[in-house]
C-alpha cells in the first residue's frame, strides 16, 4: 500500500509538526488544520478560526480550513481503496523531495461532479468556477447525530435554520454538520461497517436534497461524512437528487464546526483534471 | 500510460464540451477555464473575467480562474513522469464513474512547498491557511519573453511594477506573466528542449527572489511556465531563495494575463495530503 521510504517520511512530517520550516511562525493554523503535534491523530480537534489578517478579503475577518488532510490512512467508502504515496525523489539521492501518488477522485475531503453518477453530467473541471465560491450554510444536525449514526438532514432541518436566519441566499453552498469528524481518532468507526456489512453515519435526506434542488438556489452541497447519502443508503437517492440537478456535491468536509451557521463563504478548491469524476478539493471558509 | 477506457472517457468529455450538465448554464466560464468545444488544444485560448455574480466576494466583482487543466498530455518538467488515469468506476459496471489517478506532486498547476527542496522546510499540508489568500501580483514579461525563451525576471521588473503600482502590499503573491502558456498547444515548446538536453522558458531570476524574500513581504511566488527558475537553470537557485525562506512557489499558473497587475486577490487551493512537497491545486483570482 505503501512503500517504507513513504512511511518514514510520514513519520518524519509527523515528528516535525512542531516545526513548520524557516520563515513560517508556528501559528493557530495549525491548530485550524487539525495537525498539532499529536499528528493525524489529533485531526477530530475542533479548530479556532484563524484571522485573516494582512491577506484579508475585504469584509471577512476569519478563514477556517474545511479539508482534512489526506493519507494512505484516512478512511474511504468501502471498496475505493486507500492512497499511494511512493517517494519519486529523495533529497539524497536527488537533492529534491517528491512523492508519486496513487490515488481514487473520492478521497479525502473532495468534489463529487455531476459526471460521478450522470454520464451527461458536468465532469469536475468543467463545474463553472463562480459555483466553486458560494455563501455557506452550515446546518447542525450533531445533537441528533451523537446519538444516532443513521441521521440525517431534513426538510425539517432546513426549514428550521431559515427559522433562525433567513431565507438560503441565492446560490449557496449547504453544509450538513454532524461532528461525525471525531470519530477519525479511530477510521474505522468513522466508516462504522455493521456485522452485516451495512455502513452507518449521518448524511442528506433524499427529500432534502430534493427540496434544495427543486425549491432553493444551491450551487452544491457537503457533508462531514464519507457520503452524501446516509451510510445505509441502498439507492443514493441524495446524489441522484443532487448531481442529477448538476449540482456538486463536496463529501468528508472538516471543521465545520468552528464557522457560524450562516454569514459566511465557501470557497471550493476543486479538483481541475480533464475528464475528472471529482477529486480532492482544498476547501476555505471564510466568515 | 493510459487505459483504452480512459481514452474513451477523454474523448467522450471533449465531445461533451458543448454540454455542460443538467442545470449547469453554458457561461463564459468554460472560455475562462481554456475548455472551449475544441478542447485542450483550446487551453491556451486567453479567457475573459467572469463576473463572480451572486456569489459575490465583498469588494470584488471578478473571478477568474488561475489553474490549467491536468491531463495525461499535460506537460511536465522532464524526468517527472506523466499523469495517468484509470478508470475505476464506470456506470456500465458499477451505476457510477470514478478514476484511480497516479501522478507525481508536481503536476499541472501544482504548488511546491518548502520541504520540495528542504528538509527541515514546511510540508504543502503545513503551509497556514492564511498564506493561501494574498493579494494578487502581477509582473509582465511578456514582451521580453516573446523574443527571447531565455528570459528572466529582474529585480528591476520589480522596481519597474512598484514605480507604476506602488509598494508590494504585505504578504503579497508575486506572479510572474511570460505569455509562455500559448505554447501548451504544442506542449512539446512548452518544454521547450534543445538538442544538448537543456531546456528554454522564462522564469524568475534568483535576484528577484532574494529581493523578494528579503526586502519585501511574500508569501510566495507564480509562474507560467514549467519551473520557478529558467528552464536553462544549473542551481535552482530561485528554488532555493523563495522554498529555503519558507515561502512556497506555484507553477503553471494560468491565465495570468486576464488579471490586472494589481489590486486583485490570488486564493491558492493548495494540496493537503500529508508529507505533501507539494501538489496540484486550484487556484483562483478575484478582482
């Protein structure tokens, strides 16, 4: 899966996360990526925003990393197979450092396209690049997910945050958080398989999705999980819903719960490869 | 290099150009992301600004997008190796289409991180968010460039931007415009080997980026063409001023000439893998 060289360096990146190279202050980023000096371990931590600062785009003060950071151990739906990384080049033998890697679109925090399920859907790198920037709406739906691994968010859910803020902005972004994230401490509950072979996790009822695409203006939606649909889906109706609407669909997003429900923007890094199903995905709040 | 499938997949997405999914308009966007109905030999067409629309980030009216789309034919620096695609998933199969790709890092319009050329340097994954979102600086050599393969950024192309722009904002991106991305129609000048093995294309001259490291405030460094030094470089030595200082590098920026030099923001959606020397990533201008 992984070459030795490759996990010497993992180990070496992990042993330097306290250090963070020449010119670079150790700053509260780290703490926003989730990569303290516990290494991938410590990802589930629940982020401070990081002040923008002198980068600042005018009228949002904080930016928040939604990505997680991808491994050949973070989890992916069963069947997709983890990621490669081999060292290409070694400082020793090359006086440069590289890595060749192998790896499925739908891994880590990534795009699905409208072309994932739809043949005559937009691939990723044709999505038009003002939907990748879009005002996020985070609902919470994690009280009821703590206690319950096949929630999920529901018309009811959506009514309920435009209750408390208002009506969606045209072409938002509509996040469901379900703190499903700290789970990651442990991947394999983060999949969470039954002895039947049946996945369980939160994700977006089909008749949300339904009503985000046919009573809303979405560009696309995410979630803090593996799927868009909930992990014991059997017709992935959700992505039906949304990929057939053309919409996207960002899956295994991070931190959402350090942004506020409403106020803020996403930016959506997405993957830019020809013929592309989706791909990982840097992924930017910013409130 | 590449499955017969994902041929089929290549040519069936160029002859989708002129459909671009359910619920997806047809925009100026596909001309701005170079992916008109000719497909990638279109990608060097020069694209107009997208009007970011309801997505609107306060203060800028303009998105465009700064990142070439990776392919198997895409061209990379010489020894790197190209892309490649598989398909994993295909909806004949499966209900669903999905891709396994192996690339190195450094392909397409990727980032290079300072632990590309150091040790002891930040991984991509490291880089903080905040450095991600800069204000946009752009320096044209395009004149100079077009007569001469050779050609390099000088510190007094910087003196020359300053004198017409004013400062460099602090933390700025400092992008250099050469023009050399007409010649990805023909990729083999994008590379641009002579018959001794050395290669021809602009890039930023090691002056330039020690007085940029040194004397000004960056988070780091653009380009359109191959590398951050020349192609005829020996020593790197840009590589190493701009990656040893621990600001980062992006390479095969896109589209720079549709921007203006100054006033705009850059947003790098850079990789987060771990251990990452770099990566693709996406990279969008607001202005």
């Amino acid at each position: 899966m992984c070459s030795p060289l490759v996990l010497a360096r993992v180990q070496a990146a992990l042993d330097r996360r306290a250090f963070v190279g020449a010119g670079m202050a150790m700053t509260a980023t780290l703490a926003a990526a989730g990569l303290g000096a516990r290494g991938v371990s410590a990802r589930q931590a629940t982020p401070a925003a990081t002040p923008v600062g002198r980068s600042v785009i005018a009228g949002y003060a904080n930016v928040v990393d939604l990505t997680h950071t991808a491994s050949p151990t973070f989890p992916v739906y069963p069947g997709t197979g983890q990621m490669e990384m081999v060292v290409q080049n070694s400082y020793e033998a090359d006086g440069y450092y590289s890595n060749r890697l192998t790896l499925n679109e739908h891994t880590g925090t990534h795009v699905d396209a409208p072309a994932h399920f739809f043949s005559d859907g937009a691939t990723a790198d044709l999505i038009p690049v003002e939907r990748l920037i879009a005002p996020l709406v985070i609902i919470d739906i994690s009280a009821r997910a703590a206690g319950d691994p096949d929630a999920q968010l529901t018309p009811d859910d959506i009514l309920a945050w435009e209750m408390a803020n208002g009506a969606l902005p045209g072409g938002s972004f509509v996040a469901m958080y379900s703190g499903w994230e700290r789970r990651l401490a442990d991947p394999d509950t983060y999949v969470n398989v039954d002895s039947g072979g049946v996945q369980h996790y939160p994700g977006i009822h089909p008749d949300a999705a339904v009503l985000l695409v046919n009573e809303r203006d979405i560009v696309g939606i995410g979630v803090d999980t593996l799927s868009q649909d909930f992990g014991a889906s059997t017709d992935f109706a959700t992505h039906v819903a949304i990929l057939g609407a053309g919409k996207y669909g960002v899956e295994n997003v991070a931190n959402l719960g350090s942004v506020p429900p409403a106020g803020g923007m996403v930016i959506v890094g997405g993957p830019k490869h020809l013929a592309a199903s989706g791909g990982p995905a840097r992924v930017l709040a910013l409130f």
